[in-house]
C-alpha cells in the first residue's frame, strides 16, 4: 500500500527513529556522580573486541539511511568517518571504554543528518517556490495572448532569413 505522507514528513520520521536509536546507544544511563551519561554503546563496548564491532551497525544503518534521504557524499563521509573512529579507537582496551563515554558517535552523525534534512527541505522549498513562480508568470503570458496569434512565417525557425542585396 503506498504511502500518503509526503517525502519530507518520511524523511523526519526516519531521522526520529535514528535519534531515539543514537539516543539509546550513546546517553542511555546518567553515571552515578557526574553530569556524563553512557548509553549501549559504552556498556557492550566493555566486551573486547566484539562489543565495538557490534556498535559500528547503527552506524552503518545510519549511512545507508542517509543516502537512501538524499544526502551529500561529503555528510556520508562524515558518518563513515565517526562510525571509524568509535569502532577503532574503542576497540583499545581501557581507553577505548574511557573514549566511548566522551565521543558520542552515534549522536553527532544524527547531528550530520539533521543538518542534511535542513538542507534539503530548504532545496525543496526554494525549488518549489520556483516553480510556483514560474507556473504564475506562465499562466500569465498565456492568459494574456490569444490563441490566434500568430506570427508570420519569417518567425518560424526553418524560414530563410532575408536577404540584403545593399543596392
């Protein structure tokens, strides 16, 4: 069954879920005595190895997600690039836990794609504005013209030119 809602209210809908997700992995859990909270992420982060590979998949899901909506190369690239660097340098023992806790991954590639959404709901709004305009000035020039109107044969594009002969 298609659905009724227009692309952009979709594409919110979809950043909205990747959020609640980020939301989950990286700020889940305040730590007792500090204003830092830790999410998912952090937690099965403490298993060697494993743990951080297992995280790098919302952050792949998040990639794919983004360029499904539309987004530029450059802001994929900088998903790719935080999912790289949490799935690295969080897979060192110790301090890739102690890492996990300060470097939110997940939260700053929603930051990304909501900028992105930002930027094409303005490109759509801008393109469609212009089309609006466009259409008006059209209907316009069409209204104002009448259907009998028309020019003679030297308008049309395969009629000779005419000549000068200078004398």
């Amino acid at each position: 069954m298609p659905s009724t809602s227009s692309p952009a209210a979709e594409r919110r809908a979809r950043i909205e879920r990747l959020n609640r997700l980020a939301q989950a992995l990286d700020s889940k859990f305040p730590l007792p005595g500090t204003s830092l909270r830790i999410g998912w992420d952090g937690i099965i982060g403490l298993i060697p190895g494993f743990g951080d590979l297992v995280t790098a998949g919302p952050g792949a899901v998040m990639a794919y997600e983004g360029y499904r909506m539309g987004v530029r190369r450059r802001a994929l690239a900088g998903i790719a690039f935080n999912t790289g660097i949490d799935t690295i340098i969080g897979g060192i023992p110790v301090f890739g836990d102690i890492f996990d806790v300060f470097f939110k991954s997940h939260r700053r590639n929603i930051a990304i794609l909501k900028r992105e959404l930002a930027r094409i709901e303005a490109s759509e709004t801008k393109e469609e504005t212009w089309r609006n305009e466009r259409d008006r000035k059209t209907d316009g020039a069409r209204a104002k013209r009448p259907s009998s109107d028309r020019k003679g044969p030297s308008a049309r594009v395969d009629a000779p030119a005419a000549r000068s002969t200078g004398r």
